[in-house]
C-alpha cells in the first residue's frame, strides 16, 4: 500500500466542480491581481479569523517580511524568535537588516519558551530587542498569555507566525489575533492551500495593514505615485478564488485531522511513544503530527520501505543554518531544539486519509519495534 504524506489530488477531486467553476469564473473576468475575488476572500478569512483587517500577499515568507516592515522592524533591530521552525521565520528578519535573537522551545509542545525568553531579554543578546515572532507550530498556537505579558513588561511587538496554524485557537481566540499582526500561508501543502503560493496578514491593527497595503504594491497607494519602497507581493486572483472554495471546507478538513490525531494518540501511546502534547486552552489544527523517537531515521526509512512517507520537520534548527553561522551560536546553544531536529517524524495526518491507511500506518511502526526488540 501506499501512503502518500498529504494526497491533494483526492482533496480537489472532492470539490472538483466548485473549484473548476471559481477558476473559469475568475478567467472569464481577466482580473488577475487584486481583483474583487481578492477583497471578497481578504472579507471571509477576517470573519473566520475574528480580526477585522487582512491584506492578501503573494506568500507566507512576504506575509512576514511586511507585518514586520509595517510595525518598524529595520537594520540592526532585534527580533526574538525561535529556531525550531521552518527558515522563512528567520529569513523575514534577516531580509528587512534586522538580527534574529534564537530562544530555546519547550521540549514537549516545540514552541518557544517564555521563560527562556525573559531569560534572553535580560541579556545583553536580547537587551532592546523591537519584537517578537512566535511561531505557532505544526498548528498549535503557542503560550500566547505568557508572550503577551512579556511584550507588554518589555515593551515588544508581537507578529504571530501562523502559517501552519489557520483555525487553531487559544482559550477560544484564533491564532493571527494576539499581536500586531498574524502570517498565513497559503503554500499548496498548508491546511488551506492553494494552486500555488499566497499569504495573508491580519491584524487588529488597521494602521498595519493600511501600510501593507502600501507595501505591496512598490509602496504605492495611488497609481504611479510612491510614497515608500515596497515590494511587488500581491495574492492573485486566481488564488483567491481557490481559495475560497476551500475556506468553506476548512473547519470539516480541520474535523478529520484532530480525528486522525486520535486514533493516532491511542494507538501509538499504546507502544509508548512520544505523541503530541495538546497544551491546555489550545485546539490543535494538526498541520504537523508530530511524533519522537530515537531511532527516527531507522524508522523512516523502514515506513519509506513499507510505502509510507513520514517526514522530518526540521532536521537543522536555523541558528545551526551555514547562512547564520556569523550570529556566534554553535551545537549545543539551544540543546532542546537540537535534540528535536533529531528525534521528530510527522506521520501523515490529512483527512483524506482513509481508516485503512491509518492501520497500516500504525500497524507498520508497531512492526518496526517489535523487529527491534527481537
Ligand atoms: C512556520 C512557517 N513560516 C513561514 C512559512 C512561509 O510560508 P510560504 O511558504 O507561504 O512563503 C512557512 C511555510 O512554508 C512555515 O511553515
């Protein structure tokens, strides 16, 4: 058998026929850039995410880089953030001049530490530092009433790194809504992709994203006329169309993952391994099911053997990157993310995935230690 780790073919035949209609709809029209299809989605992921303002752009990586132009982020300005997490969180520091400051996550739900924030911030490392991006991993929001009473005693602005984490909320407020801004992505993979890459900003904030608008279009708010250096990053229509339809499915999608999060919780306990820790006040949306072993790359390699595509999210923490190796931390700087990169292993979670397939699945890694133990 196989087991593909997301199987997107089976989502758009699902909803083929709504999916196609937007797309024709969307052609026929010939408004390919920030048409109404792009207003009328920015309207629907407001009202799904409860904040009032969004901003449609070309990625998650250019979601991040504007929200923290738009709150003042420049050249030398330190941005704390975490190391375990995929490299545009850091990258979006780096490209605006600023200085990524890496704190250690929590060993059990892998997002940032708020005390070891504290910690960093009373050092010189972290003395002054403008912000901070927590990102929410794998779909679980982060310890958000922790980092929101850190940002206000140091006088830090959050933006909310959400790219895998549309529709998680914390003690009933949806990720995106904590800070000054929240980033999604809307890359093909993510719980709500689309045909091609995409991101948003949310914010409370009208002031943000009034200057995002700006920034996406070369810094420009009337044709030809440039108040600002921007950027050209803007979410295409045709996405947005797509990505309609798809909003509507969302919370059922969502539905499916937590489901199969829970066969998976029992079944893999049941063998004594490490599964996701749900921390309290937190839905998890499951971007990521994340498991940790010891042997993770033997038992990869055997699932890879069986058919099965399991996979690594993230075998090098960014302060361990080549491209960082100028900000001084070396192996053993931030010793709880290191020993994640090596242990974790993502198991296919997406609700297409079928019962069979989930005992397969959970049949085959429960095969794979008991080989060992013989
Ligand atoms: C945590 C995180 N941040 C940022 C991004 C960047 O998003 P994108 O690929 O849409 O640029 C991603 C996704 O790839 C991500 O997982």
């Amino acid at each position: 058998m196989q087991v593909p780790l997301l199987d997107l073919k089976s989502q758009y035949n699902s909803i083929k026929p709504e999916i196609d209609e937007a797309i024709s709809r969307t052609v026929e029209t010939q408004n390919l850039i920030l048409s109404q299809e792009v207003s009328d989605f920015e309207k629907e992921i407001a009202e799904y995410s409860g904040v009032p303002y969004t901003a449609g752009v070309a990625s998650g990586t250019d979601a991040l880089i504007l929200a923290l132009k738009a709150i003042g982020i420049g050249s030398g300005d330190k941005v704390i953030t975490t190391p375990f997490t995929f490299f545009a969180t850091g990258e979006a520091i780096s490209m605006l001049g600023g200085i990524p400051v890496f704190v250690d996550v929590d060993p059990e739900t892998f997002n940032i530490d708020p005390k070891k924030i504290e910690e960093v911030l009373e050092k010189e490392q972290g003395k002054g530092a403008k912000a901070i991006i927590p990102v929410h991993l794998y779909g679980q929001c982060a310890d958000m009433d922790s980092i929101v009473a850190i940002a206000d005693k140091y006088d830090l602005k959050i933006v909310e790194d959400c790219a895998q984490a549309i529709g998680a909320t914390y003690k009933g407020r949806q990720a995106g809504s904590f800070g000054s801004a929240g980033c999604l992505s809307f890359f093909p993979s993510k719980n709500l992709g689309g045909f091609g890459d995409g991101g948003m900003v949310v914010s409370t904030d009208l002031a943000v994203i009034d200057k995002i608008k700006s920034l996406r279009v070369h810094g420009s708010r009337r044709k030809y006329i440039h108040d600002e250096l921007g950027w050209n990053s803007r979410l295409d229509s045709l996405q947005a169309a797509v990505l309609r339809v798809k909003l509507k499915k969302l919370n059922e999608w969502l539905d499916g993952r937590r489901r199969n999060a829970e066969k998976y919780d029992q079944a893999l306990s049941s063998l004594g391994i490490v599964t996701p820790k749900v921390d309290e006040g937190n839905v998890h949306t499951y971007h990521q099911y994340t498991i940790l072993v010891d042997s993770r790359d033997d038992l990869m390699e055997y699932l890879d053997s069986k058919g099965i595509a399991a996979r690594v999210y993230y075998p090098v923490p960014l302060h361990l990157q080549p491209c960082y190796q100028f900000l001084g931390y070396s192996e053993g700087s931030l010793p709880v993310s290191e020993e994640l990169s090596k242990k974790v292993l993502s198991l296919p979670i997406y609700p297409e995935l079928t019962d069979e397939k989930t005992n397969y699945i959970i049949e085959n890694i429960a095969n794979f230690f008991k080989n060992r133990e013989n």
